[in-house]
C-alpha cells in the first residue's frame, strides 16, 4: 500500500522574500509547512549571505520548477573594493588587501568589459556539481577542482554609485551567472580586489517584485489564521501564482474535454495548433483553459505529453 503523504496538496508558487543568513532549503522548508503542503521545491538556491527573490513551488507547481531555474535573473550587489576574499564575498577570509588606484574611466571600461556575451569561471564556492557534489564541499576541505569558463550574458549591468570603498551595481543576466564571481572579477581587473557584501535578487522571469512576501508576513498570517481558525485555503492560499505562470512563455495549444482525456492518458493527441515539430507547448483544457500539463509537437503534428499535471483526489 502506498504511503499517505503528509500535507495538503496544493499547487501553485509563492515569491518568497528570502532573508538573510538562512540557506534556500531551510527557507523552502519553513515556507512547506506554513502551508501544510504535501510537497515544494524552490528553483534555484540563494547564498545564505543574500536576499531577495526566491519562487518556492509548492504540489505539482515542482514538475515545472526547472524553467524558472533556466529564466535570466536581476540582482542588486553592493562590492567592498580593496578586499578580495577566498569565497568572493564577506563570509569568507580575507586573502589580499590592496589601494584602490583605477580612474572613473578605467572603472567605465572595466564595468564595459562584463556586458553582453562573455565566458565565465565558476568559483570553487558554487553549488554547481562534480562528481555528484557541489563544488563548495571541496573548497571547504581545501581541493580545488579544474572548472571550464561557461558562457553566460550580461544584458544589462548598471552603475548605480562608487562612494569611497563601495561599489553598487544592478545586474541583469542569464541563468548561471555567478554575482560573486563577476565582482571578483571586476576586482582583478581594477588591481584592488573585491568582494561581494550585499546581494539582493530583485526579480526572476518576468515575476512581479510587488507580489514578495517575507517570511514574518508569512508566519504572522497564519498565527492569525489559526487563532482564528480560518482555513488556510482562505488565509494564506490567495499569495500563490498558478503554477503554469512558470511556463506562461511557452506557446499555448488548447485542448477539449474529450481530447483531454486521452491527453491525460499519456497519449499523443491531435488538436489545431500551428507549431513546428519538437516545440514545447503549454496545454490547458475546455473554456476556462486550465493547465494540464506540458507537450512537445511531434513530427507529424500531434500533441505529445511531456509532463502531466495530476489530479488528486482527497
């Protein structure tokens, strides 16, 4: 027999306002059980050192995390020039200490130099992955292990002000850009230094920064709920987005009743569309448009299901 899960299960995606000094997974979990939710998943971790952003999906809201996980990102960093640290940024131990010297030009030019396409060394204090862990766990125990520069875009990196010690800038970029590393970067190349100690995601996609909410807001609403004994569904549920908003950018094909049917099945359906072959399309069904699940045009035009939303019943 299988195993009841515990919560509710509920779908849909809450804009967490991540704090400070707490990792992406502890916030993940305190957010799953605010809502007694049977299953979440964020889409990609924050440093326990920043803020910001982070999309916590929640039931079936997880089979389509990933996408958001590929989205490009914008962050607001704040660099303290002189300093260059062993983990790019203010957790870590200071291992060079030198004068600042670069003119505002050379600051331009340098600034100049990390827009648009550009290659990108990961730093050994990533979470990015070799042989089945992260790159950090080898960093701690002192392995340096040999990375490949990836590519990654820059499309937009404003000044935003240089007072003295400090340098703040906004970036928007493409997904596995590491913040850290840029300023690093940035510090070599104006001969000082530099670590990161601020880093704040303002926005992931196209999600509204309006509709964060922190997880104090979140805990005092639901102290209120359950003084209250409101049901959480009317409480805390009307925060979530749909969970298809991490993939409103897909091309949409929709479905009937009936096609559905076989669609929910696993089975390849035929249905007007105009799509080329192996496009990946979001498909709802009847004419409210309810998400269903994600498909991929086959060569010969059918609709062929990808990942399928489940629908439990209690």
């Amino acid at each position: 027999m299988a195993r009841r899960r515990r919560g509710r299960n509920i779908n849909g995606i809450v804009l967490l306002d991540k704090p400070q000094d707490i990792s992406s997974n502890d916030a993940l979990q305190k957010v799953r059980r605010l809502f007694n939710a049977a299953k979440a998943g964020h889409t990609g971790a924050l440093d326990p050192l920043a803020t910001g952003m982070l999309p916590v999906c929640l039931g079936e809201a997880t089979k389509f995390s990933q996408f958001l996980l590929d989205s490009d990102k914008r962050y607001r960093v704040i660099a303290r020039l002189g300093q260059r640290t062993d983990t790019s940024d203010s957790q870590g131990e200071v291992i060079s200490e030198r004068p600042l010297s670069f003119t505002a030009e050379q600051l331009a030019a340098a600034l100049e130099s990390f827009r648009g396409d550009t290659l990108q060394v990961p730093s050994m204090y990533s979470a990015l992955k070799h042989q089945g862990r992260p790159l950090y766990e080898y960093a701690r125990k002192g392995i340096t292990i040999e990375r490949e520069a990836r590519p990654i875009t820059v499309y937009e990196l404003l000044f935003i002000r240089h007072e003295g010690e400090e340098l703040e800038l906004e970036i928007h970029c493409s997904k596995g850009t590491y913040i850290r590393t840029i300023i690093d970067d940035l510090g070599e190349k104006l001969g000082c230094g530099a670590h990161v100690t601020m880093l704040r995601r303002l926005q992931v996609a196209t999600y509204p920064a309006e509709r964060m909410v922190t997880l104090e807001q979140l805990q005092e609403m639901r102290r209120v709920a359950d003084e209250a004994e409101t049901p959480l569904e009317t409480a805390l549920d009307p925060l979530l987005l749909p969970m298809d908003t991490a993939v409103s950018h897909f091309p949409q094909v929709n479905l009937t009743d009936v096609t559905a049917g076989y669609f929910k099945l696993g089975q390849p359906v035929r249905a007007p569309h105009d799509l080329a072959p192996e496009t990946l399309t979001r498909v709802t069904q009847g004419d409210d448009a309810a998400f269903i699940g994600l498909a991929v045009i086959s060569e010969d035009g059918l609709v062929a299901p990808r990942r399928l939303v489940v629908e439990y019943t209690e």
